[in-house]
C-alpha cells in the first residue's frame, strides 16, 4: 500500500524522536489575537523519503485509509502531503506532537481540531500546491486557484451574481481569468468560513472588489451581516490566486503571515507578497 497502514508500533516512539529533533531546528508559530497565518506547499517538490515515511507515520488510521483510496499516485502523493502540512502547522501553533492531535467535523464535513485551545484552521489544494491557514478565536476559511487551468469563463452566468457576472462581462478580454478567479476564490472561502457546505447558494451573496479592498453584498432572500466579514486576497507563485474570509470585522484590523512551508524541514516567510 502507499500509505502503509500495518507498521509496527515502535514507528510512533520514532516519531516522537524526530519531531523533537525538528522542534529545535524551527522556529514555533506563536499564534497571538489578530494575527493569521497561512501556510502553502507544493506537494511536487517533496519527494524525500524520510519525509514522506513520517507524513504517513503522523496520520491517523482513518487518514491513512483515505489515502490509499485513491487510485493514482499523483492523488495519493498530494494527500500525503496535506496531512502532514495540517499536522504539522497545527503542532507547531499547539505544541502537541502531530500524531497526537485528534480532529472531528461538523454536521456539514468541515473539519475541527480537538483541543482547549480556540484554534480554527482550514485548508485548500489546487494544481499540485496545498494550504492551511490558521487563526485564533473566529471561523476562517481558505481558497486556492491554479489561475492557469482551462476553464469556461461563462460558468459566471451560473454560478456567480447577476452583479459580479455584468463586472466580469465588462472586464477586458485579457484580464478576464484573473478577475473570475479572483471573485471563486473568495466566493467558495466565504463558504467554508461559514461551514455550510454548498447549503449556501453562490449567487446569493455578491463580492466587490477595489485596488485595496474587497467587500460583500447580500441578497434579500439571504441573511448575513457583512460588517462581520473580514476579507484578503493575494497571488503566489505567479500561477495561483488566494483568498480568506475570517468571521469578523474589519475593525479587528488582522495582519496576515504568509509562509512558505515544507512541513518538518523548513518555513520561509514571504514578505513579498501583496496581500488587499
């Protein structure tokens, strides 16, 4: 199997060793009130076997099975790496070794940490890049695009705002991928901030978008209060696009981290990054 579900039970002390060993060479992620950190790797580049044995040794049972589940490698390889990513940059904001750490869902699938701690996290993968975001105290969600992947712009008409639709219509022809990206990604991390699933209707809810701002308009028919929505957007690595929303308000003034991260070997903050 390419996740092996059957090691022996000594793999567990082994771990505990080496995620000792790597917690003196990192630096911790101290998570304070306002801050958001956000954390992408691309899942192509890790190939080292060490790490990939420890990505499978830090999953739980049910993880694992996941894992296997999936018929091509390629699918495997980025699952992988996307649980060690969360396990990771969990333990690092906890300080609970990664294999310890318990999860359970909502009634809508979206993932909790277990813990006392008031930690929110969410994550996305898109185009052989994974991501993880956390923050302390208020709902988060998450969304990455890879803005090269072939798509029918006219999807619009379905799926977006009758609002957002006409500013994309009227978007010039080479900057009409950007801009559709721009508003899916904050669409579907609107929803997983909520936690609701596809529960919630994307043409419900109507994103406007400045050169230093973003904000959000709701259908009649739809209650939310969007004083109580906190937005970014941002690219990275030229080929995706990014987006957050965080259940509270822009008075909160929330600064985000942004880093670079190949879980158990290094994090490299990005301060290069335009973030609005």
């Amino acid at each position: 199997m390419f996740c092996d579900i059957k090691k022996q039970t000594d793999g567990a002390d082994r771990v505990c060793r080496e995620f000792k060993f790597w917690e003196n060479k990192l630096d911790t992620i101290v998570l304070k009130q306002g801050e958001v950190h956000f954390f992408y790797t691309l899942t192509g580049e890790i190939q080292t076997p060490f790490l990939l044995d420890k990505y499978c040794e830090i999953s739980s049972e049910e993880e694992k099975i996941k894992i296997d589940r999936y018929m091509f490698e390629k699918d495997r390889h980025n699952c992988l790496v996307t649980r060690g990513l969360v396990r990771f940059v969990l333990s690092q904001c906890t300080q609970v070794p990664p294999h310890l750490l318990r999860f359970e869902k909502n009634k809508h699938g979206k993932p909790r940490l277990k813990t006392t701690i008031p930690i929110c996290f969410n994550l996305s993968h898109s185009g052989g890049l994974t991501s993880c975001a956390v923050v302390l105290d208020h709902e988060i969600g998450i969304d990455v695009e890879d803005s090269t992947r072939k798509i029918d712009i006219n999807i619009a008409d379905r799926f977006f705002s009758r609002q957002e639709s006409e500013y994309l219509g009227q978007t010039r022809e080479q900057d009409k991928k950007n801009v559709f990206f721009d508003f899916w990604t904050l669409k579907e991390s609107y929803i997983k901030a909520k936690g609701r699933g596809l529960s919630i209707p994307l043409d419900k809810f109507s994103f406007t978008m400045g050169q230093h701002s973003t904000s959000i308009c709701f259908a009649d028919s739809y209650n939310d209060d969007p004083h109580g929505l906190t937005f970014f957007r941002f690219s990275l690595l030229k080929n995706f696009k990014a987006a957050i929303t965080i259940q509270a308000p822009e008075t909160k003034g929330f600064k985000v981290n942004i880093y670079q991260c190949v879980p158990f070997k290094e994090i490299k903050r990005q301060e290069d990054i335009k973030i609005i």
